[in-house]
C-alpha cells in the first residue's frame, strides 16, 4: 500500500512499515550522495573530540607551569577526556535508541564545544580537568553513536568499505591533534588558544549538521511516518512499533541505560571490546612515544617532533585498503547466503590486522635509537597504524552486524572500554617509555599484541555457535 502500512493479511493492517526494500523513504535506499554526505557530516563531527583529546597533550607542559604542577599531572586532562568519552556513549547511545540519531549526537557534540570554551577560560587547574571530563562526556556521543547512523544507512554489502573512508576522517584526529598542540605550544597562551578552537570548530561543525544532515534511525522515522498520516487522514489507529514503547524514566534507566552495560558481560562483547579496547589504547600510546623518540631521543624540535605521528594516518589509509578488500570478501560471502549477514565473515582483515600491529610495535620500540635512520620508526607507526585500523574496524563491524537493533549500545560498551584504556595508556607509557626506555617499553606491549592474536581466530570458527546464545543477536541467527 501506499501509505507503508501492512497490507492487511497481518495482525495489525495499520502498523506502519516501509514500503518493501526499496522504499526511497527508507535511508538505505537513499541515494549514494546523500548517504556519502551524511556519513562525512557525521564523520566531522567526531574528528572534533578526536583532536581535543590528543592536542592537549602537547599543550601541557605550558599548563603545568601556569599552574605549578607537574607535566605528569598536567597531562590529567587527557585522562579525564576520555574517560568522559568512556561514560558518555553509555547515556546517548541509548538515547539515540529512543529519540534519533540527531538528537543523540548533534545536542551532546554542541555541549562539548560550549564546556571547550570553558576550560580555555579556567582560572584554576581543577577547572581545567572538570571542563576536559565534560567535554569528553558529550564529545563521546558521535564517537559511539556513528557506527549506529552506517547502519542505518548502508546495506551490509558496502558498511565496511564507508566505515573505511569515515576512519580516514576520525581517525586522523589523534596524530592531526598532537601536530596542531604542538604549534598551539608556541604561542603566548596557546594552550588556551587550542581549547577555543575545539569550542570554534564544534560550534561551526554543529550549525553545519543540524541544518543538513537527516535523520537516519529507522524507528523514528517510521513513527514520524505514522503521525503524519494520522494527521492526514484522520485515522488515528496508525502506528508505528517505536510508539508502542514505554520511554518512562524507570523504563529509561532499567531497560535502555543499563543495556550496554547488560551487553558488556556477553562473551562477544567483551573480547570484542577489550581488543578494541587494547588497540585504541596504543593509538593514544603514540601521542607520547612519538615525542619521546624523536624529541628526548633524537633531539628534534617540539612541532617537527610530532610530524612522524602522521605516519598513523598513512597506516590507516593501508588499513583502510585491506579492509576494502575484506569487504569485496564478505560480499562474496554475502551473496552466497541470499543477503543474511555473515558477521564471522568481518573478521577475515582483523586476522591479518593482528599480527601487523605487534609487528609494527617491534620494529617501532627497537629502531627508536638515533643509530638508526628515522624512516626505520616511522615504518614501525605505520604498520602499527595498518593493524589497528583493520583490528578495530573488524571489532566494530562483527558488533554491528551481529547486535543490529542494538549496534549503539553494543558500540557504547566498546567505547566504554577503550575509553578507560586510552585514558590510562598516556600516563603508564609517558612512565614506561621514560624509565625503561622505548625499545623495551614497545616490547611489552607488543607481547599483548600477539597474546590477543587468537581472538579473531576463535570468533570465526566458533562466533556463530557463540551468537545462536545470546539474545541481543537472535535476530541474524
């Protein structure tokens, strides 16, 4: 029919649905420029916490003395940004489950533009590390919620080669932050100055987003559907599902907010989340080894110090091209199964990815020495960078494809994780690299690496016996 509803031979004819698989009100049948727009729209809007959280690190010597304190300590307000990063996924990812994706990114994204300028304008330490914990609480909903928003809008088929060009924007925040804190540092009150510009950008990027960017989550827009047509029609029997939903605050907290918790102790989620965990960690590793090895080691100056931090982002464009092979793969592997997702079938790129990271760690920790030329290191980071893109985009693609209804929750606890993770690896690896040196420092955590090599393995041979358990899942069974 028309007006999307069932066509009668139902249980309830004035259930409102799409209209079969190629409705164009459907945002998976959009057309490719929208989609394509929507995504980077989407993909900017988490580049902006991505720098925030790095730049500040290289700012924050110049914090330490403002404030009399040390740069361990000043370093702080990178630990206290991604932990709020590590709790705000948690409250609007659920939230975005419930009311839209833009609601549940655009609102949070702008309120942490607004405390960015608050911490430029601290007059106090304890200011400072209050305002980077809230602007990483709300810069943290488009960083969990963005996987939810490519599911919505792209088909199984093509979601990891679009996950790859929106890693290519996000994550080029970390190295891209560290280089722009860096030139920050050379200016009277830079470290002020970058906080401003964090709170210019989201404030620029938002108006941006809430004037062009639609909604995408499929419930909500059904139900806008269906209140449209009441109106029309006057037939006030029109639904959607989404409108038969409690949304009572008990509802909210018992059901909704606690999901991504009640998802972290399920046994996909849980190995998935602590490799992702342990990879982002490493990414926020570099924004202290890199100075380390090129500054403290080889002498370099503060900004060209942090130059080879771009070799990450070479890294993820060659991640990025292994995961697009991957995907050619699963699409293979798609096909083959008549259109029902695959998800054991993501993790074909994690498995090469899980052993380039180890490897790039090695060969980064043990040419650090300034006897060996400097291209010898940079190759470490980008090899390291290849692993971590295919490992954590492999990690978030089996999570949403096999928690579909729930990929904003299920990426919420991932987030959660890695968060906790990020926020610890800058202040144990600043210790660890500067008491026993970096070849030894890589090395350790490079022995993780390898020790965390069996997981893509076991997932996909044994992954969907795991699924056919777990009741968040039973829908791609």
């Amino acid at each position: 029919m028309k007006d999307g509803t069932n066509n009668g031979t139902g249980s309830d004819k004035f259930l409102v649905a799409f209209n079969g698989d190629d409705d164009p009100y459907c945002p998976l049948n959009w057309p490719f420029r929208k989609r394509a727009y929507t995504t980077f729209a989407y993909a900017f809007c988490t580049f902006g916490p991505q720098v925030a959280s790095s730049m500040y690190g290289q700012v924050s010597q110049e914090i330490a003395s403002e404030y009399g304190k040390s740069t361990i300590v000043a370093t702080l307000g990178v630990s206290t940004f991604l932990l709020g990063v590590g709790f705000g996924p948690m409250v609007f990812a659920p939230i975005s489950e419930v009311y839209g994706r833009k609601i549940g990114v655009l609102l949070p994204f702008f309120l942490s533009g607004i405390f960015a300028f608050g911490c430029g304008a601290a007059s106090n330490f304890q200011t400072v590390l209050l305002m980077r914990f809230f602007q990483g609480l709300f810069g943290g909903a488009p960083i969990a919620n963005t996987g939810g928003v490519l599911g919505d809008i792209w088909r199984p088929n093509t979601r990891a080669i679009a996950l790859v060009f929106y890693s290519f924007v996000v994550t080029g925040g970390p190295p891209m932050g560290s280089v722009q804190g860096a030139a920050f540092s050379t200016l009277a009150n830079g470290w002020r100055w970058s906080q401003y510009y964090s709170g210019i950008y989201a404030v620029v990027v938002f108006a941006l987003a809430i004037t062009t960017i639609p909604e995408t989550y499929h419930p909500v827009l059904l139900a806008r559907k269906a209140k449209r047509l009441r109106i029309d029609t006057g037939n006030w029997t029109y639904h959607a599902k989404h409108e038969e939903l409690a949304f009572t605050l008990t509802e909210m907290i018992t059901k909704h907010f606690m999901r991504p918790f009640a998802m972290l102790l399920t046994p996909i989620v849980t190995s998935m989340s602590v490799y992702g965990s342990f990879v982002f960690g490493i990414l926020y590793l570099g924004v202290v080894a890199v100075p380390v090895t090129f500054t403290d080691v080889r002498g370099w100056g503060s900004v060209v110090a942090t130059l080879p931090s771009l070799a990450i982002f070479v890294g993820v464009v060659v991640g990025g091209v292994l995961n697009i092979l991957g995907s050619l793969h699963y699409a293979k592997a798609l096909a083959a199964m008549n259109g029902k997702p695959v998800p054991e079938e993501r993790l074909v790129a994690m498995k090469v990815g899980s052993f380039l990271m180890p490897i790039g760690l090695f060969i980064f920790g043990w040419t650090s020495p300034d006897r060996y030329p400097w291209i010898a290191p940079v190759l470490g980071l980008t090899l390291l960078a290849a692993g971590f893109l295919t490992v954590f985009q492999g990690c978030i693609n089996y999570l949403v494809d096999s928690f579909p209804r729930y990929a904003a929750s299920a990426i919420a606890a991932t987030t959660f994780l890695r968060s906790c993770s990020a926020a610890a690896f800058p202040i144990f690896g600043h210790i660890m690299f500067t008491t026993i040196g970096v070849p030894w420092g890589a090395s350790i955590i490079g022995f993780v690496a390898i020790a965390m090599i069996p997981i893509p393995f076991f997932f996909y041979q044994f992954g969907a016996k795991i699924r056919a358990k777990n009741p968040y899942s039973k829908q791609v069974m």
